[in-house]
C-alpha cells in the first residue's frame, strides 16, 4: 500500500507540474505574451506535443487557448481519479469533474499569485537582472494588473495593485474552495 501510495504521489505531482506548464502556455497566449522568450520557447516546447493535436479539434475563443483549458481539466481529473483509486470513498465521474474544474481554476488562480510576488520582489531587487524570465513575468501579470492600476492611485510612489490583486486572488480561492 505504501508503494502505491509514494507512486500515486509522484505521479499526481508531475502531472501538477505539467499541468502548471499549460496554465503558463494559456497565460502565454492570453496576455499576448512574447513568444521569442527563451522561457516562452521552452514552455511552448515541453507543451507543443499534447497541445498541438488538440488545437486542431478545438478553437481559440477570443485570447483564450480552449486546447489549453480543456488540457488542465483533464489532467486534473486524471490526478483526482489517480488519488480516488487508492481511497476507499467512491464518488461519481461528475463530482470528480466538479472537482478537476475547482482544482484547475485554483491552479490559474494560485499560478498568477505566484507570478504577482515574483513581479514585486523583482521590481524591489532585480530591475538590473537580465534574465528572460523577467519581462515574461511582467508580460504575464500585465493583463491582470492594469485595470486595477486604472483605479487605484499611486501613494507616495508606491503601487497598491499587486496588494489588491493578490487579496482579490485569495477571495477568489476561498471563494471556490479548494
């Protein structure tokens, strides 16, 4: 059982991390995000081989990747049911759905947080680094934080619309609850 169990860990844990790797690839394309990235080339690499294929059955809906949203469902699904198979509860296939769909959407939620702290600790300590990853962070968190920026002024120089962000983030979580 606990054979199992330490296997149903590790692959419920990469199929979290490659599921984190298509959110990234749907923020991408969301946030017009630059492609010549090299940290966009690598994303759009490692996802390219499940997305492509579905990209063809399914339509890109405005800024959103339906390929990549449909892709998170499932691999979240397929998590749930992997953790469900070891648990002696047994809950129907639209729960487990209910589920992948709540999982999924805290995964968005919780992947843009992450990326709103590492645009404040950038902007604190890294403006000077050179590293691709940090306009790819800026791009990413952009759509999110102008219109709040729109709204909310500045208070001697410093910018509250990461802070809101993340609050209005949380309630979100909390809201759907998982």
């Amino acid at each position: 059982m606990q054979f199992q169990q330490a296997f149903a860990h590790l692959f419920e844990t990469l199929i979290s991390l490659y599921a984190g790797l298509v959110v990234l690839r749907a923020l991408l394309q969301w946030s017009r995000a630059d492609y010549h990235n090299q940290v966009s080339r690598i994303i759009v690499l490692l996802t390219d081989p499940v997305l492509a294929p579905l990209r063809k059955l399914l339509p890109v809906i405005g800024r959103i990747d339906m390929a990549s949203v449909i892709m998170v469902v499932v691999l979240q699904w397929i998590a749930i049911n992997l953790r469900l198979w070891l648990s002696p509860d047994s809950v129907g296939w639209l729960t487990s759905l209910h589920w992948a769909l709540l999982k999924s959407l805290h995964l968005l939620l919780m992947t843009w947080m992450i990326l709103i702290i590492a645009s404040v600790v950038i902007s604190w300590i890294g403006q000077q680094a050179r590293h691709p990853i940090i306009p790819l962070i800026y791009q990413l968190t952009e759509p999110l934080l102008r219109p709040l920026r729109r709204r909310i002024p500045t208070l001697a120089g410093l910018d509250f619309s990461p802070l809101v962000a993340i609050l209005l983030l949380q309630f979100l979580m909390i809201l759907i609850g998982w």
